[in-house]
C-alpha cells in the first residue's frame, strides 16, 4: 500500500518575511508544534511510514526537529516539561526521514521530480505544509489512500472556493461520479479572472502514481520558468484516469497570514485546549484515587 509521502519544502516563504528569512515557513509554528509535524502526523494516521522531504538552502532546521537533541532531553528528562516531546518522540520512532535539496526553485512539479529517488517507482503521497488540513474523525490523506485502494490512480483533494479566488488555484472540470468524486476532464493553474473552468480548487493534498515523473519530465516550463504539477497531472487524465476529491474536514490556507492566524486560533481552541483538558482530567482523577486511597482504613 502507499508508505511514502513526499513533502515540497524549499521555498521561500516570502509572504511571511521578515519571519521566515531565517526559518522555513514550514517551521512556522500553529500553536505548539511546526506546520510540518501536523503534515507528518496526517500521514502516519494514513498508514504512512516513510517521510521524503524536499528542502533548499537554509532549511537545517526541517532535519534537526525530525532528529533527537541530547543535550534538550538531558536538560529536562525527570521534569514535567519531558511529557512535552512525547508527541515529536512518536513521530520519529514511527517513520524514516529523508532528505534531499531542490537546488532551483522551478515550480511544484520540479520540486515532486527531485524527490523522485526518495519514493521510488512507488505511489506516493504529497503533502503541501502550508495546507493544514484538520478532521478529528479521520485525516484527508487517510480518506484519499481508501479512494486510492478503489480506484488505483492519481488522487487530487479539492473544494470548492468563490469565483473571484480561482486565479490563486490549479482548477479542474470533470465528470461527477458521486456528490464528492470527479473524474477529471481539465485542469487548469491559476486561470486568469473569469476563466476558470469551475470552482473546484486543488488544495495541498495529493496521491500520485510513479509514471508522474515522466509526465513531469514532459512538461515544458511556464510562467516564471516553473514546472507546474497541474500539467503533468492533466497529461496523466489524458491517458488514463485521475480521481479529484471533495474531502471532508477543513483546511486553513497557512500560507497567508489571514489563514495562518485562523489556523492557530482553531488549533488552540479545539485541539490544544482540548488536549489539555483531558490531561488535566486525567490528573485530577489520578490525584482524587491517590486521596481515595489515603482516606481508607485498614480493619484487621
């Protein structure tokens, strides 16, 4: 089944300067945790043991917090604050890491096609950090890799967005199979106002098949030089079958600050406050047994 799942993560994060000039966007944290860990968590939920991240220059951090810090864990191991890299210790324990540097910033699709000797001739996943993707029930990637069992082909998550956002997204048409399935028919990068073949976006959620890297290498260069992944997909619709998904969940646009902000606000409200609570519980309960116990008499 799918074990790989790919991470682009060499640009730039301009939008987020004078922040990012020394931490990659990916790092930015929601909360507590780095964007990229929620990413990683999503994928390990969807069965996922293997994690390829495509990095660029300045981007040491990405390696450093998918490793162990001795020193860090000597300072605070016996303290409460240990319990706090519980979460990051799973993660490393649960799935292999690798790396490899995107030496030209040339687009998604060149980004997909360097780490093409990290996945292999496997399919495999991609995650977009910047897309958070929230579902309590059941993560985005772990509905797609139950579309991918079904199917056997390229999966691309969309939702739909209002007209006037459509220049900002990879747009498809298709052929409803079910209220949430298309088959895609067209596929278009950020078309110019008015354009826009629908308004189902493609959001940073991605299951491909191993021929997209030769689809990839097809692809001439557009605007800017870049390689978009939107038309190596389109090549693979052409020829066989791509699957979009309208996927249930939420999904907050990191990548702006508007998004970044109402990503936080959901996490702190609904994940980590919750999270919290059950531990503070958990304590109480603890501690109320502890006084329980204490209280009783022993009559012999």
């Amino acid at each position: 089944m799918i074990k790989h799942c790919l991470f682009p993560a060499a640009g730039y994060g301009t939008r987020f300067l004078p922040a990012t000039k020394s931490m990659p966007k990916e790092m930015m944290p929601i909360v507590n945790k780095p964007l990229i860990e929620y990413g990683v968590e999503e994928a390990i939920q969807a069965g996922m043991n293997s994690m390829a991240i495509v990095t660029g220059r300045g981007k040491n951090s990405l390696m450093d917090h998918f490793d162990k810090n001795y020193e860090l864990e000597h300072q605070i191991s016996g303290t409460a604050k240990e319990e706090m890299l519980d979460d990051i210790r799973s993660l490393i324990d649960s799935a292999n890491f690798t790396y490899i540097r995107q030496r030209e910033m040339k687009g998604l699709g060149h980004a997909i096609l360097t780490g093409k000797e990290l996945v292999g001739d496997n399919p495999f996943a991609v995650v977009l950090a910047d897309d958070l993707c929230v579902n309590p029930d059941k993560g985005v990637l772990e509905q797609m890799v139950g579309l991918y069992k079904q199917f056997r082909c390229t999966i691309v998550a969309v939702e739909e967005v209002p007209e006037d956002e459509t220049h900002k997204y990879g747009v498809i048409a298709g052929e409803a199979l079910s209220d949430d399935l298309i088959r895609v028919t067209d596929m278009v990068e950020k078309p110019a106002q008015g354009t826009a073949p629908s308004n189902l976006a493609i959001i940073g959620r991605y299951i491909l098949t191993p021929d997209i890297f030769e689809h990839i290498e097809n692809t001439e260069p557009g605007k800017g030089g870049e390689i978009q992944i939107t038309d190596a997909i389109l090549q693979q619709a052409e020829k066989g079958c791509v699957i979009a998904y309208k996927f249930k969940g939420k999904r907050f646009d990191c990548g702006s600050v508007e998004g970044y902000i109402q990503a936080t606000n959901y996490c702190y409200q609904t994940l980590y406050l919750n999270n919290a609570d059950s531990e503070d519980e958990v304590k109480d309960n603890g501690q109320n047994a502890k006084d329980e116990a204490s209280s009783l008499t022993l009559v012999g």
